[in-house]
C-alpha cells in the first residue's frame, strides 16, 4: 500500500506540474494570436525640395510650395518682444509665415492661441491652416497665398500630390 501511495502523489505531482506548464504555453499563445497588428508609422516624411517634415500634411504643404517656385524656410526660429517662436513655414520674398494647426487638446490650443496673439504682437503676415482645409488643399492654399502671393493659377495641379500637369490636362 505505501509503494502504491507513492504512485499516486508522484504521478498527482506530476499531472499537475504538466498541466501548469501546458496551461502557461496556451496563455502565452493566446497572448501571441490574439495581439493587434500595429503597423509601423513614419514619424519624418522627406519633401521633394529636401526638407524633413513632422507629418504627411507637412509634406503636402510643402510640396505645394515648392511646385509653384515659392522660396521658403521650413520650422524658422524667431522672437517676438522677447518669446521664441517656431514657425511651421516663413516665405522670405513676402515676409509671410505660415502655421499649420494639426493637432488638438487644451495645451496645444493654448499654445496655438498664444502664438497667434504674438503674430499679432509682431504685426507678422501669418496664414493660418486648419485640418478642414485639408479637404481640398491646393483651392484652399491658393486661396490663402493670394493675399500676399502672385501665383501662376493657369496651371492645374495634382490633388494628390501637388505636382503641375502638363498641358494634356
């Protein structure tokens, strides 16, 4: 009877140290089928004319710029009466900076609305460009632009991409 008992509580031991093991291999599998695919995501998009941009709608102003030969300087350091400002764009040949606005949350809106007051403060030539406006980007810039840019609007541009077309269009 002890020989069988024995039996007994070593294969019980047994049984349960391999019942844990397997149960621990499943969880970790389950873990492992069931995690989300997160695909990696750029944090930096290279513009045509060279410049590193923060987001594809960076990338999209800018490669408007650069398609219609308008000079421009990519996050300009300034001080207005004393505070440090990064703009997102300036156009040195018109003294105009251009900020886009794509982010939302009260500390970024309070940054934002001080930015513009010191815009202001500075009597800077600021455009202004909200992510509505991305809906139609080419219109809606050239818009804005034509307050203090001359554009050549005979050409017609890409929506995607902002690239001219050739007279085929």
């Amino acid at each position: 009877m002890n020989g069988t008992l024995i039996y007994i509580l070593v294969g019980g031991v047994f049984f349960i140290t391999i019942f844990i093991i397997l149960s621990y291999i499943i969880k970790k599998l389950r873990r492992y089928l069931d995690r989300k695919y997160l695909p990696e995501t750029a944090t930096s998009f290279k513009c045509i004319d060279g410049h590193i941009v923060r987001s594809k709608a960076e990338l999209i102003i800018d490669n408007f710029l650069y398609a219609h030969n308008i000079t421009h300087e990519y996050e300009r350091k300034i001080k207005v009466h004393g505070k440090p400002i990064l703009s997102d764009w300036y156009l040195p040949e018109f003294e105009v900076y251009i900020e886009y606005w794509g982010f939302y949350g009260k500390d970024y809106m309070k940054r934002k609305e001080e930015k513009i007051r010191l815009y202001k403060k500075g009597k800077l030539k600021l455009i202004s460009i909200e992510d509505i406006m991305f809906t139609n980007i080419n219109e809606n810039l050239e818009d804005l632009l034509k307050q203090y840019v001359k554009l050549n609007s005979s050409k017609k541009h890409c929506p995607n991409c902002g690239w001219t077309f050739d007279e085929r269009f």
